[in-house]
C-alpha cells in the first residue's frame, strides 16, 4: 500500500484509515443480498475503464451481431450450462 500524508490528520492516522477502510468496504459488500455483489463489481470494473476504445466497441458490436446471426440462422447451437459445467468439471478433474 502506498503511503501519503494528509493534510490536518496526525502522521499514520490517515494510512491506518485507509488500510482498515477497502476491508470494511469487501465486508459490507459481501453482506449485500446475492445479486448486489455482481452490480458492485460491474460498477467499480467500470469506473476502471474511463477511456472508450471506440474500434474495440464497434468490433464487439459487429461480433454481437455476428453470433446472433448464426443463432437465428440455426447455424450453431447453445448448450445449457449444467453440461458445460459438467464438461469442464470432466476436463479440469474437479
């Protein structure tokens, strides 16, 4: 963890602060009903991302496109989770 001063707060009282508060953050947050979380970690991998690639998000685009094209076409299929979480259980030997 980076050390930094704060302007009005006595040496080591801020560091001591912030080391304690992402702790106190994951606990809380961890205590949110089941789907919170998932939001939560949407919303700070966000916040990660400021600068928009926009050649990268039109070629998601197109390849959004692309795949549901091949499903209405019935070129390919899905297949349920439980059998691809049994398929890599298999694999994986878990």
């Amino acid at each position: 963890m980076t050390s930094c001063r704060h302007v009005g707060t006595t040496d080591g009282v801020y560091n001591r602060i912030m080391a304690k508060l992402p702790q106190e953050i994951l606990d809380a947050a961890l205590s949110l009903p089941p789907e919170a979380p998932a939001a939560l970690a949407d919303s700070l991998l966000g916040s990660l991302d400021r600068e928009v690639d926009e050649d990268a998000e039109e070629a998601w685009r197109l390849e959004i496109r692309r795949r549901i094209g091949e499903l209405d076409a019935g070129e390919v299929r899905t297949i349920p989770w439980v059998e691809v979480r049994a398929r890599l259980i298999r694999l994986l030997g878990k």
